[in-house]
C-alpha cells in the first residue's frame, strides 16, 4: 500500500484501545486480509497492461470479495478450539463504506494505513489481539485461489500450546500469509519489503528471538500477466474444484472467475495478456 497516515504509538503489547465492539467469545483465531479500496489507476496498477485501469480495479474488488469468501469458508471448516474470524485491514482513510458495500457483513473492519507496511501488518494483527482473539493472521488479497485448508491448518497450527508464527511463502520471495500469538515487533522490523527477500529476512526475524515457525506450502501472487494467466488457466478449467495443491482442494474463486470469463468473452483479454508476457520476457 501507498500510506499517508502517521504511526502512532507503540505496540509493546495487545492492549491497544480501539472503537469497534468485542464478541462474548470471540473465534480462537483472527484473520485479517490487507485490502485497499478499489479506485481504477490506483489499485492492481502493476496489472496494466495487460487490463486497463478499470480492468485492473474491477479485478481488485474481484480479489477482495474472494479472499473474503474464502476465509468465511475456512471458518466454517475449523474444528472449535482453532475458530476463525474474518477482518479486512483496509485502506485509504475515508473508504469504509466501499468495503461495508462489497464485502460480506461478518467481515470485520479494521484501517490501517500507514506508511510503512510492516506497520499496517503490525497494526492490523495488534487490533485483532484486541478484538479478543488469542492468535492473529494478516494474508494478502493477491492470491484468490488459495486452498482454504491452508487458512484453516493455520489457524489449528496456532491453537496448539506454545509461542509459534505460521509463515506461507510466496513464490516470488515474500509471504502471502503470517500468523503469530503474541505482537512480536521484531518481526516487521528491517524488512525489504516488496522485494524477493521478505520471507526470508522474515524468518531470520523469528530465529533472533527464538520463534519457533511454521511453514506452509509456497503459494502466488497474481501481480504479472504471467501469474494472471495461470489464475486464468485455474478457474477456466470445467472443474476447477478438482484441481489440487498437495491433495488440497483450490478454492474456487467465483468473483474473479465471472470477471475473467466476461473478459474472455467481450474483449481481446487472451491475446493482451499473451503481448504483455512477450514483452516481459524480453525485458527479464
């Protein structure tokens, strides 16, 4: 994200005051996708081309709605001492009522943009500590048709006695997603972030404190026409449902794939996105 807001305050510990109200018995497990609002030349941008803007920020609130299907899935999943919440960490400032629009109502709100993103991780994982939930996930909303038995196998990872992260390793060097117990601020500290070396520094954060993690299969991001193109391939398949990750089941992403599928069909969508990927490998 492009933040414009100031950090504030210290996380030394979960006890931050926040405005929204706690559940009676709030899930085992808090998971918190990082959405910005979907404004064409904004948002999705390293997707044009192939799209256009308006592509690009359709294909966003596409992404949001999916991510969002899919951690409510994984709640419904969970066997009951590793329960799930969902949250959207959302931004810019002043685009909370596009997100009550899009979204499901038991997504929970949570802003958070600032200006380093290690800090909106931070941010987003130390409110959902306050919201009463004894573990916290943030993951990314790049990655529609993640397996739903990995958020779950998250959350059940966390529930297990003792201090832990969970870390899902993304293909091009970062993390789709990371769960953690307790706030640890070391672990947002000296990263490069949005470059190939995030997971990794990530997890030599966790051995200079003695972090014991987790790890999950490596997963994409769909940030170039090539990772486009294989989302594409996935949910234009017959039977998407049917193709698997190590035996586990691709979640099958319904708002992306309509978009998708009224691309194909209404636009040059295939012979752009095949241009794009000519052009991109020229320049690697």
């Amino acid at each position: 994200m492009d933040h414009a807001n100031r950090l504030n305050g210290k996380y030394a510990s979960a006890s931050v005051p926040h405005t929204v109200s706690e559940p009676a018995n709030p899930a085992s497990c808090g998971i918190a996708f990082m959405a910005k609002a979907s404004a064409p030349g904004r948002t999705k941008t390293r997707l044009v081309p192939p799209l256009t803007f308006d592509e690009a920020a359709s294909l966003n609130t596409a992404f949001l709605q999916d991510v969002a299907d899919n951690v409510l899935l994984a709640a419904q999943h969970t066997v009951p001492h590793a329960g799930i919440a969902g949250y959207a960490a959302f931004g810019p400032p002043g685009s909370e009522e596009f997100f009550r629009r899009t979204l499901p109502p038991a997504i929970g709100l949570i802003e958070a943009w600032l200006p380093n993103f290690g800090d909106c991780l931070l941010h987003a994982i130390v409110e959902i500590f306050a919201r009463g939930h004894r573990s916290a996930v943030v993951l990314n909303s790049d990655s529609p048709t993640l397996p739903t038995a990995l958020l779950s196998e998250t959350a059940e990872a966390l529930a297990q006695p003792g201090d832990r992260a969970v870390l899902g390793p993304s293909s091009d060097g970062g993390y789709y997603l990371l769960g953690i117990k307790t706030p640890h601020r070391r672990l947002f500290e000296d990263i490069a972030w949005s470059t190939e070396c995030v997971a990794a520094q990530t997890f030599e954060r966790a051995r200079e404190i003695g972090l014991e993690v987790y790890h999950l299969p490596v997963w994409y991001d769909v940030d170039d026409a090539e990772s486009l193109r294989r989302l594409q391939n996935e949910l234009g398949r017959s039977e998407p449902l049917r193709h698997r990750l190590d035996g586990q089941q691709l979640h099958h992403a319904r708002h992306t794939a309509a978009l998708l599928n009224d691309l194909r069909r209404q636009r040059d969508f295939s012979r752009r996105v095949e241009a794009t990927m000519q052009v991109e490998e020229l320049r690697a």
